[in-house]
C-alpha cells in the first residue's frame, strides 16, 4: 500500500490502524537526491503451518476471533533506506581496473568514490576485487582540472611473524570539497591467523559523506580448537543538508563442526524520526536454534512503536513469543503479548493478551516447522572465501611460539535501546 493511497506524505509516519489501535508506522524509502517516495507496509496471511521467515524480515502478530483457532499475520516492513549518490559516474570496484592506469606514464585513477548501500549484508570476496601488488608502489599526480591523486602499496611486519600486504589510493578535488579513499589489506601470522580487508570513505561537494568497511578472517579457536571463519562489515552514511544518516553493523562466524552465529544492528535516522533493528540467530550444530528481532523507532514528538520477536528450537520442541507495542506522546501506551508452545507431538499450546482486554489461551493441532540448520553454513563459507584461505601462511621459525591474547571483547559502539 503506497503512502499515496492513505492520503498521508511519504515522509509522515502513516499509522496503520489494526483492531482499532495504532500499531506500526509505514516506513519511506529516501535518497539523497531528497526525492521522496513512500512505501507501505505488506501483510501476509499464512496458513496454521508456520513457515519460518529470515529473522531480518518478519515480526509475527497473533489475534484471535471469538470461538476461532488462532490465525497468523506476518508483517513484513522495509525500513528506511538512504542512499548518498556518487560524485561521478559509477565503475565496477575492481582493483585489476585500477593498476594499469597507476603508472605515471598513464592517466590518474578516476574517482570510485561510490557510497554504500543499506541492507545489503556482507559482500563475498569477488565482490571487492582485493588483488594486492608484489611490489612497492609510491605514486602521485595533479589532473588537469586541479584534482589529485595518489596510490601506495607495502607490506608491513610486526610480532609473532606478522605480515600485512597493503595497498591504498585516494584523490581529492582542486578545492577538497570532494574526496575518495580505498585500502585494501592481507594479514597473517605464525598462528595460522588469515585475514582479508577493504575500508571505503569519502565525501561530495554536497557535504554528504559515507564509509564502509569489510572483513574476512581464518583463525583457530584457542578452546575448541576448531578452524573458525568470521566475516563482518560495517557501513554509515550522513547527509551534509538535512539531519539523516544511517549506520549497520554485520557479523557472521562459523567453525567446523557447523556451529552458527550472525547478527545485525541498525540505526538511522530522517529529520523528527529515528529507528533501529536488532536481529541474531545463532545455531549449535547439533540442532539447537535460537533467533530473535527486536525492531522500534520514534519521532521527537515523543511517540515510539516497535515489535520484537524470538524462537528457541531443538527435535521439534520448542516456543516462540513475541510483543507489539505502541507508546503515545500522552503516555499511554498500548501492546499486545502472544507465545507458543510446541511439545513435539503435533500439539501447540497458544495464548497471548492485549491492554485493551483481548486474551486468548487454547491448544491446536499444528504442525511446527523451524530451520534447525542455517541456509549458508561451513561449508558455503569456505567454498567462498578462496582467496583468504589462499594466503600464504607465515613459517614459525624453531623454538619460536605465538602471543596469545585473552583480551576482552570491544563494547558494542550502538546506542543503547531508548525505551
């Protein structure tokens, strides 16, 4: 449903009413060219046979009619999405486009300057075309318009036969208002450690600016000693003309006996209306699922909303609960609590309430269906990430044994939950 057949802008929080009471706001889609289109939310009616949806994707309302079995809607809500445009036209980020043009008898770089998009995950290594020089390289010049440009390559060593392969370039415009930055690295060590990189920032003559960062690595695990794979990526954008800007966080681990976990957040926001997403599934290998959404926003009007959502999973046994809510600049506030409970042999026990009175308590005949194993697992990782397992390892040289570091791990950077 577009924002133009509810008579609301795209830009306002459009209300959907459900059951009388105000739920969810419709998000917008927007791009730094500041035109605006809205988008709606799509409700799905299902069948009593639960599907399970990506954890990014649904949150999960459950009401009951008088004398009927419980019925389930899947809201499925994109949210907002910025965009900054490119100063220049777009290229394919490939760095093999880049090298022949890095000799001072050619022509300089062009700008690949390109701003991330949202909700895109984690790119694979062809994505990000790393193809490190053997050599060093130290070059520079001025375009004929007044812009600069630069590329470096090197390697660097450090402790515990550290080596990282690295290579950088970057330009600017005559009066730096415009500016692009890209490196890429390769590390490794006596540990068997294997890591691959990018980082991407720059700014438009516009003021917006934008940065991205991806990586790969291949370690051992110090207790289980199990081969672990973790891929992550970070990207934020920020317009220079109006409050808005957006920031995401992703992470993904495997090890080798099938062992999961990946993970979101999400933050942005667009003038008077913030928001944020949480999300996480995380697997065992021996068949024990756990995924769960916690997804909200607000407005400086003080209004909030959000629905969150989780399910733990093992031989068919298993529940599910979840909470929508609504809180309203008066103060009050409105939600609605539902849960499952499946017992393996076919019968699910279902009850939930409202603050308006609602309630509902009873138990079917259903079959429960759940992903006990993630789609992308060990095996896809690896059979992906060819070029990070191709790094040489470092030799150890005799009587020679690695550091090993028991820090703690890093806070998380995000804002803590506003409710």
């Amino acid at each position: 449903m577009s924002s133009a057949g509810t008579g609301l802008a795209p830009w306002e929080a459009a209300i959907r009413a459900m059951g009388g009471f105000a739920l969810v706001a419709s998000s917008y889609r927007v791009d730094f060219g500041w035109r605006r289109s809205g988008i709606g939310e799509i409700v799905i009616r299902k069948p009593r046979k639960f599907v399970v949806v990506s954890a990014a994707e649904r949150t999960e309302e459950c009401r009951v009619d008088a004398g009927k079995n419980c019925s389930r809607n899947v809201r499925v809500q994109a949210l907002p999405f910025l965009r900054l445009p490119s100063p220049r036209p777009r290229r394919a980020s490939k760095q093999r486009d880049f090298y022949p043009r890095c000799s001072p008898k050619n022509t300089a770089p062009q700008s690949r300057g390109i701003p991330p998009k949202r909700d895109t995950g984690i790119a694979n290594e062809k994505d990000w075309g790393i193809n490190l020089l053997n050599e060093s390289v130290s070059e520079s010049g001025t375009n004929e318009d007044g812009s600069t440009w630069y590329h470096e390559s090197g390697v660097d060593h450090g402790d515990n036969g550290y080596q990282c392969r690295w290579a950088r370039m970057g330009g600017q415009s005559n009066d730096g208002s415009s500016e692009w930055k890209e490196m890429w690295w390769e590390k490794s060590d006596w540990t068997g450690y294997k890591e691959l990189g990018v980082e991407k920032l720059g700014k438009n003559a516009e003021g917006d600016s934008w940065w991205e960062t991806w990586q790969e690595v291949l370690f051992q695990d110090e207790w289980s000693n199990l081969a672990r794979i973790e891929r992550s990526a970070q990207k934020q954008a920020k317009s220079g003309t109006e409050s808005a800007g957006w920031y995401e966080k992703w992470w993904e681990k495997y090890d080798a006996k099938g062992w999961t976990e990946k993970g979101a957040h999400k933050y942005g926001k667009l003038n008077e209306q913030s928001w944020w997403e949480k999300w996480g599934e995380h697997y065992d290998g021996r068949g024990s699922v756990l995924k769960w959404t916690d997804k909200w926003a607000e407005t400086e009007l003080g209004a909030k909303w959000g629905d969150k959502w989780e399910e733990k999973f093992f031989a068919g046994i298993g529940s599910r609960q979840g909470e929508t809510w609504h809180a309203f600049p008066t103060g009050d506030r409105w939600s609605r609590t539902w849960g499952e409970e499946h017992f393996g042999n076919g019968k699910v026990h279902k009850y939930g309430k409202s603050t308006t009175g609602e309630s509902w308590d009873i138990v079917v005949d259903e079959e429960t269906y759940y992903e006990a194993e993630p789609h992308y697992g060990w095996a896809d990782v690896v059979g992906n990430s060819t070029q990070l397992l191709s790094i040489q390892p470092r030799e150890r040289p005799p009587g020679v044994y690695p550091e090993v570091d028991f820090g703690l791990p890093e806070e998380d950077p995000l804002d803590p939950d506003p409710k």
